[in-house]
C-alpha cells in the first residue's frame, strides 16, 4: 500500500503550480492594501528577480514526481516531506491572501518559509539534487519575500520606521536568518546563493539612488557569498 506523503507531497506541489493561473497576478500590494500606499518599496528586488519562481515551481515538480516513483518508500524523504507539505498547503492559496489583505499574506509567507526551512533542514543528504536543491532554493526565496512582505507590511502602517529604515531591518534581517541557516547547513549553499539572488535583486531595483540601502545589500552579499561559497566547495568534494 502506497504511503500518503509522497503523494501528498505531489498533490500540493500541483496545487501550489497551479495556484497562480487561478487567481489575480500579485506583483506587490495595492495601494488602497496599507494605509500609507508603499509604491515600489526599497526592500523590494528588481521585477527580473522574481523569475526564480519557474525554477522554483519546475524543480519542486521534478522533485515530487521523482520522490513518488523512485523513494516513496524512504524514510529520509518523508522526515522533509511532512514540513514541506503544509508550507505548500499555505503556499496554495497564499497569492488569493495577497491581494485581499497584506497583513495576512505577512503572515502566510512567513509560516510558509518557517516550514521550508525545516523541511531543508531535515533534508537527507543522499538525492542531493533530487530533493535538498529545489527545497533550498525555494526556502531561500521564501527567506527573502517574508521580509520584503514585513519591510512593505510594517511601513506601510506606519510602524516604527519609514520604507527606507524597513530597507535597512529587512535586508539586515534576512542576511541574519540566512546566515544562520546557512552556517548549519553548509552542504545546501544553494540556500544562501538564492538569498544572495534576492539581494542584488535590491541592489539593482535601488542603485545609486539609494546608495546605503544598495551598499547593506552588497555587504550581506559578500559575507553570504563566502559563507555559501565555503559550502559549495565541501558539497563538491563530498
């Protein structure tokens, strides 16, 4: 008898694909979404960036179907496949959230990369390519759209700082979270190059316009590219 998890797995990986052909394109909030209308936030990367997402949803497809044919069986699998499956459950409807209310759509893509995350870290490290990757590179992206949707979130309440200080706190806050999971898992630093992705995303999206936020970026960029840099190199040699 099949076991229920690769095929949940599969079936919310599809759901979660699928997901965008079904609602309103979502490309930041509106502005009748915050009480101060955020346009084009700081934290927010260059529009290319967000391109990622047909590797992201292409891999994870490979990866759930490949799980369900060829490791339904594995126990290393289903130990990542439990997190991984209720962050696409979230991830499912998360882009209907988005455009009906900012504070919840926060909320969503926090939840779903806390459990991307653990589903990384609970990752075996056999099927490396078939599993580890696309589940990093997806936890990665979601590391650094959780705090450009709490930078354009909080300032667009008016909490604490303007957009340019939640620049600064959510760049700051993703290197810290990134740094952190990076530096425990060095045989993923397709993690952290994802993160890094997000970053000269900003770069880009900021210039020489706003030049500190652009130069936080680029420091986070450096120090993760050495920290995932580090790992690549001990992913190669294993």
């Amino acid at each position: 008898m099949m076991k229920p998890l690769p095929l949940l797995t599969l079936l919310f990986t599809l759901s979660f694909v699928i997901s965008p052909a079904l609602t309103d394109p979502f490309s930041g909030f509106e502005a009748d979404q915050l009480p101060i209308p955020q346009i084009d936030p700081p934290v927010q990367p260059a529009g290319y960036a967000f391109a990622i997402w047909g590797l992201i949803y292409g891999w994870l497809v490979v990866s759930a179907v490949f799980g369900l044919v060829r490791r339904a069986d594995a126990p290393g699998w289903d130990h990542a496949r439990e997190p991984l499956i209720l962050s696409l459950a979230i991830g499912t409807p998360w882009l209907a959230i988005a455009n009906a209310s900012a504070i919840w759509a926060t909320v969503g893509i926090i939840a779903m990369a806390v459990f991307a995350i653990a589903a990384l870290l609970r990752s075996p490290a056999a099927d490396r390519w078939w599993l580890r990757v696309p589940v990093a590179i997806y936890a990665g992206w979601l590391t650094a759209a959780s705090f450009v949707s709490i930078g354009s979130t909080a300032a667009g309440y008016g909490l604490i700082w303007d957009q340019t200080g939640w620049a600064y706190a959510g760049i700051t806050g993703a290197f810290l979270v990134a740094f952190a999971i990076q530096r425990r898992m060095p045989g993923a630093p397709e993690y952290g190059l994802t993160v890094i992705w997000a970053l000269v995303g900003i770069v880009v999206a900021n210039g020489l316009d706003q030049v500190w936020i652009s130069g936080t970026a680029v420091a986070g960029i450096a120090i993760l590219a050495l920290v995932a840099g580090g790992g690549a190199a001990r992913a190669a040699r294993a």
